[in-house]
C-alpha cells in the first residue's frame, strides 16, 4: 500500500466554537508560549494548539473508507474512564460541544469505566446502531483488537485520542491525537529539581498499568532525573491507577515505610491530591515538607498551588473535540492524516498558577 509521507510542519490550531466548522490551518512553533483561542469543551480559555505530527500521512483511499458527510453521519464516542475524574469529564464536555458545533447529526457516546471488556462491547454497540466514524479514548493501549477489528469490518474509521494504541495505524485506526507523554514527564523532572532545590528523596505514584501513558510518563522523569539531576533520589515508587483514593492510601502506605520522603511525583493530578491528604495525615505539610508535582491541570490541582500545597502541575490538556472533529473534516476532505498529533501542554507553577487558574479544567 502506497501511502503519503505527512510533512512535521503540518498545523492546526483547535480555535473557537465560532470558527470551528472551517478547515483551519493555524500557525505555531514547537516550544512557545502562544496561548490559543477558546475550543468546544473548554471551560476556561486553554484550547489545544498542534505542536508536531509525525509518521505516514493516511488518506481515504489508503484506510478503504468512503466520503462521508458528517452532518449526514452517526458519530461514536468511547470513554475510558469514569466522568468523576475531571480530565475525563472535561474530555467527554468537549467532544459533545465540538458534535453539536460540526452539526454532527447524531453523536453516540459511552463510558467503559475503566473496563476493557466493557469497552469493547460499547464500540461493537455503537457499530451496531449505525456509527459511521469512531472516535476512541483507549482504556489500555493493548486488547482493543476485537473492536478494531469489527470497526474494520464494517468501514468505520477510528480516531484514538489521549492514549495510544499498538495496532497498526492506518488499517486498524485512522490517527493518535494526544500529548507527548515522555517529554510532560521529563518536564515534571525539571519542575520537582526546581521545587526541591535539586535535593530529595522521591516517591512515584504510578498510573494504570498497560498504556503508554504510565509508561512513558515514567520513562521521561526517570530519564531526567539520571541524566540532569543526581540528587533527585527515587526511593520508592507503587502504582495507583491514577485514581485519587488509592493515591491517598499508596503514599500513606510509602510515607509509613519511608519516612525520609520528602518529594512525590504523581503521574496525574487526581493521585496527587490524594497525596496531598495523605502527607498532611503524616503531620507534615505538603508543598512545603514533602514537595509534589503531578501531571493534567485540573481545576482542583492548580487551585492547590495557588494554596501551597502542591509545586507545580505539567498540564495534559483533555479538550480534544475541536482538533478530533477537525481532523475528521480534513480525512474527508481528501486530506493525508499523520499517525500521531502531538499537541502543546502549558506548565502551573507558584509563578503563574493563580493568573492562569481560568485555564485549568
């Protein structure tokens, strides 16, 4: 199969609900400051903004799907995640904002609640009652095979979005829209040397097991921390799912066994709050005693900065919808769509973080 190598400068900017039905084409380098319009789903001012692409460019012809009109079209939308956590639900706010202003004429959507199996059959569903282009967030990158699968049967392209996939691009999913996971955690590196003073000994509450996200949050920081800065000790490191309850009770359970830890890294915001309450059950105060930096940019989160409480907060910005229904309209323009999207994420920090709270989600 013959398909179009897609050029790393292409851009988009995931503008504002009031443009949002135009094919855009906005301008931006890798590593600004350039702070974008509103997007659908955003309940501040923090839309999402391209910062590369990489990989094969796919179009039509090269997935084997028709053109579709997606005012005429059923989309199909597949949650990981409980909406209780606010990434999730901010995620799930922008793809139904981002429908409604496309003028999708139906949009599906479910919620696989942390389940794979669920998963899989809520895109089957989908499939069932007439989905003509899916957009998935991965509950795992591995296992969506059955799905995929039936997806491919029926001609219905799918759009993965916030986590990666290993199955092969172009055939068994269209495109990965999402951040760069490996570099937000060497920036957490960066961010907790400049918190701790380049001295301390760390705890790493991990996420889900099974997605890149975990993973390469991990590698990044863990790649960071040996090559720039030696005294960042890891002491210590369990997983809590990304989920704030067994965040609390994983660094309770590490600050009993190690009473020396004085900084932790949270691989999302939701863990680290529930750090947050573990350290101030232990006696100490966090933010000051013990030192925390985590990964999304929940509302909650930032507000804890502009509290103390947390050091700072690498953002991983959920609000997909425009750029997903964006990037549907250009695959059914005719346009070569790359394997992966990589969009730009801000930092919260003491500096910023109570100027820029309206951006947090």
């Amino acid at each position: 199969m013959k398909r179009t190598t897609f050029p790393r400068t292409w851009r988009l900017v995931a503008c504002s609900a009031a443009v949002l039905g135009a094919a855009l084409a906005g301008c931006t380098n890798p590593g600004t400051s350039e702070q974008p319009a509103g997007a659908g789903g955003n309940s501040g001012g923090d839309g999402q903004v391209v910062k590369e692409s990489s990989g094969e460019g796919c179009t039509m012809q090269d997935y084997g799907a028709e053109k579709l009109d997606l005012s005429e079209a059923v989309v199909g939308f597949s949650q990981s995640e409980p909406d209780t956590a606010a990434f999730r639900a901010a995620e799930t706010k922008s793809i139904r904002e981002a429908a409604k202003e496309t003028g999708v004429k139906k949009l599906l959507v479910t919620n696989a609640n942390n389940e794979l199996p669920k998963q899989i059959a809520d895109i089957q569903n989908m499939l069932n009652q007439g989905a003509d282009f899916l957009i998935v967030a991965p509950v795992n990158s591995d296992g969506l095979d059955p799905a995929l699968a039936a997806a491919k049967q029926k001609g219905v392209p799918v759009l993965t979005i916030d986590r990666k996939v290993t199955n092969t691009h172009c055939d068994d999913y269209l495109a990965f829209l999402g951040s760069d996971f490996y570099e937000q955690g060497k920036r957490a590196a960066d961010a907790l040397n400049e918190s701790t003073g380049g001295e301390a000994k760390v705890a790493i509450l991990l996420g889900s097991s099974g997605n890149n996200v975990t993973e390469d949050r991990n590698a990044g920081f863990k790649d960071q921390v040996k090559a720039q800065y030696p005294g960042l000790e890891i002491v210590a490191e369990q997983t809590a799912n990304f989920a704030r309850d067994e965040g609390q009770a994983v660094a309770e359970q590490l600050l009993q066994s190690n009473p020396d830890i004085t900084a932790i890294y949270a691989h999302n915001d939701e863990m680290a709050l529930g750090a947050v309450t573990a350290v101030q059950a232990a006696g100490k105060q966090p933010g000051e005693d013990i030192k925390i930096v985590s990964i999304d940019g929940t509302r909650n989160a930032v507000q804890a900065i502009v509290d103390g409480q947390i050091n700072a907060v690498i953002e991983s910005n959920p609000r997909f919808g425009p750029l997903a229904f964006e990037t549907a309209e250009k695959f059914y323009a005719g346009e070569a769509i790359p394997e992966n999207v990589i969009i730009s994420d801000d930092e919260y920090n003491r500096d910023n973080a109570e100027a820029n709270l309206g951006n947090a989600f």
